[in-house]
C-alpha cells in the first residue's frame, strides 16, 4: 500500500498519542510525522498537531516536510497545505480523502487536486458528524461523487492502491508470470516490469508497490543485491523470489535478507495459489 498522509485539526499535545493508539489499531505503521523522512508503502504518517505537513518530491521518493508557517483557514495543521503539495507532488497518482470535519480547510485543494485528475472522496452527510469540510468539497464540485457508492469507490481504491512489481531480465518470463497471476486468480491487480534489480529500485521509488516478486540471477543488480537494497532504503515492501536458484542455501541466504518467501521454476498455478494467498488479497 502506498504511504498515507494525515492532517487532522487536533491539539499539538494529542497528535503523539493519537499516532501511537492508531499504530496499536492498525496493520500498517502508523506515526507522527517528522521533517525530512522519505513517504514508505505501507506506513501512514498524522501532521503533528503543531505544523503544517506538506510533502515534497525528491531523488530518492517523497519525503514529508514540516513548517511553522502561519495558520491557513484558521488552521495548522491545514488540509490546504498538504492537498495542494500532493497535488503539486503527484497529481493524478494521488487519493484525496476529506472526511468529516467543521468549516471548509482543505476543500479549494481538492478542486485542484480533482482537477488534476486524482480520485477524490467525501464522506457522505448521512455518515458524517459534522459535514462541515466534506460538504464544502461538493459543493464546490471536488468530487465525481458523494461517497454513495460505496462498493463502487471500494473497487477504484483496491484497483488504484494494489500493485505488483515483476522483476526478470527475461520479458518472456515476465509474460509468463503476469499470466500465472491472473490464471491464479489475481487478475483484478496493476502489473508493473522492471528488467534488472537497479531498474527494480527506481521502478518501487515510482510506484510505491505492494508486492515484489523477482528473478534471482539477473544483469546490472541480482535479485538478492536488490532486496539489500530496499532494506538499506528502509522500503519494508513485501518480496519474493521466483527462482530456480531453490537450494537450501539460497532459501536460507533470501530469508537472512529479509525475503518473505521463495517459489521455485518452474513453478504452476497452484503454487502461486498456496503461496501468495497470504500477500494479495
């Protein structure tokens, strides 16, 4: 799952203690946000409650920023700020989400980020307790629609947020694995290629994937150099080899380096079943 960014309009001396409850809540990691660290998949990061968060495009990812400038809407943290870096950052690869809240912070930014052609959802009046930022977003045409739809927006969100990243030098192996996916069931997910473990690295900075399925023996960067990698970057997205380097020594050697699991070539449908069950849902 792509890194989530959070501005609620909370008290500075809440914001440490709310990050830390929906970390014990949650299945991703969850933190208060601070100045200079890189936007990780699978973590979600809340504006502390005394600066703006904003998020910035860098070599190496997005990285969060922080500021003390002066209120906007009346508000710092302010939804404005962060919408309208994302927006400036991401564009039409981000999810903007207003959900409910008093006046109107943030819902001009979402009109950009709507504009820019980003999925955007408000939760509904009925659900909400104060429609108050919602209703300002559709009102002012920020939305397709009205979270009313919900098994509709459910479906856009797991098509947009679930990527797969292949990783061989062989494109017919690639072909062949993307195949295998679908015929196991795993058709309704983004696929996504890379030829080598270095295009592998810039390709996971890109897109923020999922899954990492990859080649062991490759050109430029090897499978297992690859996954050093991504541990050294501190990206703790899920990996696995398809290999038919299977000895218990390279089982042993993918685990030390924090692979989650190996599939041997030639492999069938049903391995694919038993094995990725438990990492694409």
């Amino acid at each position: 799952m792509p890194g989530i960014l959070i501005t609620q309009h909370i008290p500075a001396s809440f914001s440490t203690s709310f990050a830390r409850r929906l970390n014990e809540l949650c299945s991703i990691t969850v933190k208060e946000a601070e100045d200079g660290e890189l936007v990780l998949p699978g973590h979600a990061y809340v504006a502390p409650g005394h600066s703006h968060m904003y998020v910035t495009s860098e070599p190496v990812g997005y990285k969060v920023r922080l500021s003390d400038d002066p209120p906007v809407n009346h508000h710092r943290p302010s939804v404005e700020v962060l919408f309208r870096s994302v927006n400036k950052c991401a564009g039409k690869k981000a999810i903007g989400v207003m959900l409910t809240g008093m006046g109107n912070d943030g819902a001009e930014a979402m009109v950009e980020l709507h504009n820019s052609g980003a999925l955007t959802i408000a939760q509904d009046e009925k659900s909400s307790v104060v429609w108050g930022m919602p209703g300002s977003a559709v009102r002012l045409g920020a939305t397709d629609e009205e979270n009313k739809y919900h098994s509709e927006v459910q479906h856009n969100l797991r098509s947009l947020l679930v990527d797969i990243l292949i990783v061989d030098d062989s494109r017919a192996m690639r072909m062949i694995v993307k195949k295998t996916l679908r015929d196991a069931g795993f058709d309704d997910h983004d696929f996504h290629e890379a030829e080598d473990g270095a295009k592998g690295l810039e390709k996971v900075k890109e897109i923020s994937p999922d899954l990492i399925l990859s080649d062991w023996n490759m050109p430029n960067m090897n499978g297992i150099d690859f996954l050093r990698a991504l541990k050294e970057e501190g990206i703790g997205t899920k990996f696995g080899f398809i290999t038919t380097e299977a000895t218990t020594e390279m089982r042993d050697m993918a685990t030390d380096a924090g692979a989650n699991f190996l599939i041997s070539k030639p492999f069938t449908v049903e391995s694919f079943e038993v094995t990725l069950k438990d990492y694409i849902k």
